[in-house]
C-alpha cells in the first residue's frame, strides 16, 4: 500500500495541496481530457450525478453544463473549502464532506456516479466501487478516473510507494470484483510526455449486482 493510501496522510497531503491544486492540476489531468471524459456518457438535463472525490469541484464544473443536479463528495475540508469559494455553500451544487467508502446515500441514488483522480487514494479500491455501484441506479453509469500504472521500471516502484497506480488488466479485476459486469477502459494524456490516466466506464447491472459474490 502506498503511503497516501492511508487516509489520514492524504488529508494532511490535501491540507497543503488545496492551496495550489487548480494551478498544478492541468499539467496532468486538464479540461479537455475531463471534457472528454464527460463525454462518454450520456448524461440526461434532468439525471442526478454525483462526484465522488469532488476536490476543489473541477470536473463538478465540467458536470454542471450537463445537467444541473450535481452532488460533490469529498473527505477534505480543505479541497472542499476551495470548491465552496466557486459555487458557493448555496450554490447550484450540494457538497458533502465524506467518506468514499461509506457514501451516505441510499442505493439506487444515481443516474452517473462520477470519480476522478481519487481511487488512487482508497485504501480498499473494490470496496468502494461496490460502493459507487450500489448508489449508482440499475443500467446508470458509473466512470472512474485513476492514474495508469508506469512502462518503466523505476517509475514503477515510486509509484507503488506512493498511491494506487494500475492498468488495464488490474482494472479488470477490480470492476469484476466489484459486481460490475460490462465496463471498458480509456487511456488519457495531456501531453506525451505527462503521466497517463485510465478512465473506466461502467454499467450498473440492472439487478445493481447485488447477488455477485463479491458484494460485501
């Protein structure tokens, strides 16, 4: 396990990262790589969406031009401090501060359950997207944004000793373990020489996948 996939240490990481994530944040994950994103799925004016690990509200930003019933989740105070700065505490969008591995939603919530840049964090990656899956409604879509695991070597054990990195066939076990039956990966980059971000999107089974034996 890497040392930011202890959620205390990424706290107190995001404590002093909020202060400069929006500058630094598009040499690695910018607005054409989250517009495209955005569209691969297929978000209805009237869907109700919800970011898991919303941070300052980048991609919630990205969201909102698809429909106007977003909801923005994220364990830091201090990302979202920054995200109320641009939306407001009673603007269009409802943040709550918590935990991905225990939303406090009730099942089938969701037309999209969205995440990106946190499964890199989550100490229990399958068990949190059994948790995305059981908010998500059955036929929703669910898409996952996570760092691609490095080509060489060397970037591979600083990887490992930092945070979740993963490819395509890791992928593949995680949302199969997780009760999802049909989903299919992306790879994303700024620019050819930054790191790489695989996006998954996920169907919801339309019985949710309550009955796969890995549900918890």
């Amino acid at each position: 396990m890497g040392i930011l996939e202890d959620k205390a240490r990424a706290r107190l990481f995001y404590k002093y990262l909020s202060k400069v994530y929006d500058r630094i944040n598009p040499f690695i994950w910018n607005e054409a790589m989250r517009d495209e994103a955005i569209g691969m799925l297929d978000i209805s004016p009237d869907d109700r969406v919800l970011d898991v690990g919303c941070g300052t509200g980048f991609a919630t930003e990205g969201l909102l031009r698809e429909t106007e019933r977003v909801h923005g989740l994220d364990q830091s105070p201090h990302q979202l401090a920054k995200a109320f700065e641009k939306f407001g505490r009673r603007g269009p969008v409802r943040f709550y501060l918590g935990d991905a591995e225990r939303l406090p939603f009730a099942s089938n919530s969701f037309d999209v359950v969205w995440s990106s840049g946190s499964i890199e964090y989550w100490p229990d990656p399958e068990a949190t997207l059994r948790e995305l899956r059981r908010v998500g409604k059955p036929g929703g879509q669910v898409l996952v944004v996570g760092p691609d695991y490095p080509n060489r070597t060397i970037f591979q054990k600083a990887a490992d000793a930092i945070m979740l990195f993963y490819d395509e066939a890791e992928a593949d076990r995680m949302f199969a373990e997780a009760g999802f039956e049909t989903f299919e990966h992306h790879i994303q980059q700024a620019s050819a020489s930054s790191p790489r971000a695989i996006t998954t999107l996920a169907e919801v089974p339309e019985d949710g996948g309550r009955g796969a034996s890995s549900d918890s």
